[in-house]
C-alpha cells in the first residue's frame, strides 16, 4: 500500500483517478452484499405481523334476561286511625320500624270518662229492665179481666201498649250499652294484623278527632317490586316469572311476579310488572320500601354461537372479528353482537360456524395482514426481570 510520502509524490491528476476508483470500488462492493442480503430475504418469504393463537366459535345455551327498573314498594300500607272523639292520648307504645302483631296494643287513650259513661248505660239499662217488668205485670193482669168487664177496652189495651214500650225501651237501653262499650274498646288502639309501622302520628297528649291518621303500617311487612316495562316487550311477562334485582344499597333479591299490569301510562309508554319479593333472599341488608332496584326477568334460554369478548375488536362503533385463511392471511369480518354472558359474546349475525378466528391481539390487526398461528400457550408475554437487590 502506498504510503504518504508516495501519495505526496503522485501527481495531482494520478491522485483523483486514484481516489475516484477507490470509491467505485467500494460502491460496487456495497451493492454486491446488498443484493445477497436481498435475494436470502425473498428466498425465506415476507415476515408474519403478529404472532396469535385461534378460537372456533362455539353452540352454547344462553340465558334471556329481560331488564328492567322500578321501585320498591309496600304491598299494601294500612292506615290506622283514631275512632273515638275528643279523647286524649295517654300512652303510644310502638315506633317508626318496629314489627308487631295481630290485636297488640298500639295506643291507648284516656279511659276514665269511657268508663263512666259504660255505667251510666249499665244503669239506664236496669231501669228500662224493671220498668218493662211492672209493665209486664200490669199487661197480664189486664188480659186476666178482659172477660170480666172490670177494665174497659182502653184501659186494656194502654196496659197492653205500656208493655210493648217498656219492651223497646229496654232495647234501646241495651243498644246505649253495646255504643258506650264499643266506645271503651276504641279507646286502645290495635293492630289489626301482623305488620311493619311504616310512619307515626301519634302523639302523646294530643287530642284527636275520630278518623285521625295514627299510624300506617305496611302490612305483613311484605314488599313488592314494581317494575317499568314498555308496552313492546310486556307480552314476554307471564305471572310466575322469576326475577332478581339488586336494590340501591347493594342488597341483591329474588321474587316471582305477581301481576302484570292492566294499563299503559299514556306519556311513558311504561306498564308496570308486580313482583313479589322473598326477603329471605336477602344476604345483606333487608330493602326498604321506596327504594329505588334495577334487576331482571329470567325468560328462560335459547341457543346461541359465542366467541371469547378478547376475540371482538371495536371500531368506528361496529364489531369485527379476524379471520384466519389457509394462506395464514386475516380478513376483517363485521359482526353483530347480542347478549353477553361472562366472557363469552352472543354472534347475532355475520359468522359462520366453522370459522377460525384469531383470539387475542386482533386489535392491532388489519385486513390482509399475514400472521404466525401458534398453539394459546405459546403467545405470552415475557417473564418479568427478577428485581434487583440492592
């Protein structure tokens, strides 16, 4: 190799032909690796996109669940009021939320002027009694004389007439009785059947008129669900149905429907469903009347074509799955979704039975791109670096 003292010496002519075909040569030694490079990257073939695994979609029985909203009702709230008139309340033994039974004592009002009023009664009744009694006796010795001539026929009949009304007038006096007795019983105030106190109005002190709010109670402590329907889907709803609903503060029930309603509201377009709710169903908290539950009406099943949900890519608000043709290229398949159960999603429309799909990393997939199928246990993400100690 010439050194620099010989390049020095070459004369400036020589020196560019020299330079220029040490560049030609290193081009064409450039181009000759390039083209091996190129010719060994056709022989072995395009690279593959993406690396997947692939998923047939599957028959399998899916359950029809309509749902639905609604609010948590009493079944029936019966309202217990005051039946005496200007009595004062002396003792309220129950609360908002306490549970009690059929004939239990509730309230109680003052008794004292009941009382007298019972006796004065019972003493009218006595009198009307012995009143009737000498009436009585002077009717049958009336009759006694009839035949005799010893009475005339008009003193005969006002004995027999004074009979008659001492009679009534003992009725009435046992009709006063029965009123004034009837009085003392209203004076407590019970529960008519077994229940919930839902709201209390009573108060100590208070005097009330008859037909006063006292309390309300929701009867049998039963509740229902009364769920929002459209008129479309109403026809789906038998009596009997079951449903299951999970109210606001997390409390999940069960119930059967009770009956479906007989009208449509005009403005909604809604009609609602009754359900009768098992509060043993409760694992939580019991609901509580006037909360708000969103649940659903089990319909029974049907049967469906399901692929894994990771297999479904969405885009530009339509659902695609990609599938995988025998020259190991994806086409990009639109299709319809339905119910989702789990991670399995309902195909409704587009695919067919048979098809091979890719199952995990179709996002970042396009139409025509060339993949590499291995088996699911094959496509996992790196182990991660152990950490370091410090």
């Amino acid at each position: 190799m010439p050194n620099a003292n010989m390049i020095k010496s070459l004369p400036r002519k020589q020196l560019t032909f020299a330079v220029i075909a040490c560049a030609v040569l290193a081009g064409m030694t450039i181009m000759i690796f390039s083209s091996n490079s190129n010719a060994a990257d056709e022989k072995a073939g395009p690279k593959p996109a993406l690396t997947v695994s692939t998923v047939k979609p599957m028959q399998t029985t899916l359950p029809i669940k309509l749902a639905a909203n609604g609010n948590i009702m009493a079944w029936q709230e019966t309202v217990i009021g005051s039946q005496s008139t200007g009595l004062r309340l002396t003792k309220v033994n129950v609360n908002v939320g306490d549970k009690v039974k059929a004939g239990q004592l509730l309230a109680q009002f003052e008794s004292a002027q009941l009382q007298a009023d019972v006796e004065q009664a019972r003493a009218g009744l006595l009198e009307a009694k012995a009143n009737a009694a000498e009436a009585a006796d002077n009717a049958a010795r009336a009759r006694t004389l009839q035949t005799t001539g010893a009475l005339s026929t008009q003193q005969i009949n006002q004995y027999l007439t004074a009979e008659q009304t001492a009679s009534a007038r003992v009725k009435a006096a046992e009709a006063t009785l029965a009123a004034q007795m009837l009085r003392l019983k209203y004076g407590n105030v019970m529960a008519p059947d077994d229940g919930v106190i839902s709201a209390r109005n009573a108060t100590v002190g208070a005097v009330v008129p008859a037909g006063t709010e006292l309390f309300r109670m929701i009867l049998k402590g039963r509740l229902e669900w009364r769920a929002e329907v459209t008129a479309t889907e109403l026809g789906r709803i038998r009596s009997g149905t079951v449903a299951t609903l999970v109210a606001a503060n997390g409390t999940a029930l069960s119930g059967k429907v009770r009956m479906v309603g007989p009208t449509v509201d005009p403005q909604s377009r809604n009609a609602l469903v009754y359900v009768d709710l098992d509060p043993s169903s409760s694992k939580v908290a019991p609901p509580k009347a006037g909360m708000y539950a969103r649940g659903e009406f089990n319909l029974g099943t049907s049967n469906a074509l399901t692929v894994p949900q990771q297999a479904v890519v969405l885009r530009e608000g339509f659902s695609y799955v990609f599938r995988v043709n025998p020259d190991s290229r994806v086409s990009q398949i639109k299709i319809r979704t339905g119910r989702r159960i789990g991670e399995q999603v309902e195909v409704l429309e587009g695919l067919n039975a048979d098809a091979v799909l890719v199952s995990a990393g179709a996002g970042f997939l396009n139409e025509g791109d060339l993949v590499r199928v291995v088996s699911p246990a094959a496509v996992t993400s790196p182990a991660p670096a152990p950490a370091r100690k410090t």
